[in-house]
C-alpha cells in the first residue's frame, strides 16, 4: 500500500524517517516527532518595533503541532531550536501556553537550543545542547558528524521553482551529503528541515542539495538523493511520488528517470 502524499518515506542507512507536508518529520522506530523552527512570539517581537503584524499565527502554529501529536502518539516531541523568536515576545499569555504545551502533547517536549532562545528562560522547559538520538544527531544549526544523520532547522530552506509569473518558492527539506575530507575524514549527511512556524521566511536552497517540495498539502520529491556514490537526480513526472526513494537494499535506478528539474519544468 502506498504512503499518503503528506507523508513521505525516506531511509537512511536502513532508518526510517517519514517527511511529512506538515514540515515535521515522524521517527516511527523511535517514536518521536521533530520539528523546527516554530518562532512562537514573531508578531509580539515586530509590534514591539512599531511593526504592526497580527498575532494570531501563534495559534494556527501550535494547532498544528497539537494535531500531529493527536495523530501520531510520540513518546516524546523534538524542537530543533528557535521555538521562540525572542524576548520580547514571550508575552504573560505565551509564557502560560509553553507551560501547559507538554501536557497538551500528552509526552515530554524537549528543546534543542537555538540562537533565538539565547537569553531567555522558559519555565519548565530545559534547553539542551546538540545531542544523538539513536542514529540521529541533534542541532539547530547544521553540525555534520561522522556516523550519524544529522537533522537540523535554522536555514528555513525554500527551493524556487517554475520562472516568470510562475515562479514559486515552495517550502522544501533538504538533504546535504557528507563530503569526503582526505583519505580518512568523512563528513556526515545532512537533513534540513523547513520552519514550521507560520510567520516565517526561507533560503533558498542550493542545486546540489536533495529536495522535498512542501506545497497544497503533499510533499514532493525534487532532487533525489540516491546511494552516497551516485548523482542527485530529479523525479520523473508523472511517477507516483514515493517511488523514486532508493533504499539501502534497492538497486541504484539514478540513470532511469531523465532530467526535469527547476530548469527543465514549463508551467
């Protein structure tokens, strides 16, 4: 049976990671859902700065965080930093909802810290250092290391697609593949995940970068990343969109899908 459009396998060295068009991603061995870059607090900080953004964006942030809780059950949620965009927002009224926030979760929720955390004290929430999680390494700003995956926020990666009047920037995951340094040291992978707050921006992404679009819902595969010896390629139209993952136990199919990437697609 076919995963659903919104939620996306993908393997990493025989592990499990499914993206999902919510901008979080589900740990189904771990159990455990991550996310990024929620910005809880961006409204307050902008009209504090005569910057008059209304501030109900906390609320459909947090919805969203509560209902993917309510569907997939973690034992625990990972925020990968930037939870908060910074003092000044953390208002009485937001104070109140991070304190209930686990309890609403219905499991632990930890924090990863992260640059807009620097500075202020959230009460019953502890701020942790970059740390592993199984095979995983966690941070908020990218920290490649040897071994593991690591799975990061803070770029807010976009990917621009289409041209003229069609042009869109989507919000996208981002894989980054380790790089070989000398005979010995070897970099490791990289993913990306886009923000998930609701008041935020993007950067966008580079060409040697795997992509998943996030858009109307779905997420689709761009540029694939293959084996760690083969090429990104982009996704073949009209294949369904899980299909060109390659697994660690799949053959490499990299030369089967032809070119049809940002460059190459006509609106």
């Amino acid at each position: 049976m076919s995963p659903p459009s919104g939620q996306q396998p993908w393997f990493w060295r025989g592990h499990r990671l499914d993206l999902l068009a919510e901008r979080a991603v589900w740990d189904p061995q771990q159990r455990t859902l991550l996310v990024a870059d929620l910005h809880l607090g961006k409204a307050e900080v902008f009209q504090a700065h005569g910057v008059a953004l209304p501030s109900d964006g906390d609320a459909t942030t947090l919805n969203a965080l509560l209902e993917l809780a309510q569907r997939f059950n973690p034992l625990q949620v990972v925020v990968l930093g930037d939870l908060i965009h910074g003092r000044a927002g953390l208002t009485v009224e937001l104070r109140e909802k991070l304190a209930a926030l686990p309890e609403l979760l219905g499991c632990p929720l930890r924090l990863i810290d992260g640059n807009h955390e620097r500075g202020s004290w959230l009460e019953g929430l502890r701020r942790e250092a970059s740390g592993p999680l199984g095979p995983i390494w966690l941070s908020h700003a990218p920290e490649a290391r040897s071994e593991r995956l690591n799975l990061c926020g803070h770029l807010h990666p976009v990917a621009v697609v289409g041209r003229g009047a069609d042009r869109l920037r989507l919000p996208c995951f981002a894989f980054r593949r380790g790089q070989q340094h000398g005979p010995t040291e070897q970099q490791g992978d990289q993913l990306v995940l886009p923000s998930f707050g609701h008041l935020t921006g993007g950067h966008p992404c580079s060409e040697s970068e795997g992509l998943w679009l996030v858009a109307e819902g779905t997420v689709v595969p761009w540029r694939i990343p293959g084996p760690a010896t083969t090429p990104l390629r982009h996704a073949a139209a009209g294949t369904q969109p899980w299909s060109p993952y390659v697994r660690p136990s799949h053959p490499d199919a990299s030369a089967a899908d032809p070119p049809c990437g940002p460059r190459q697609r006509r609106g």
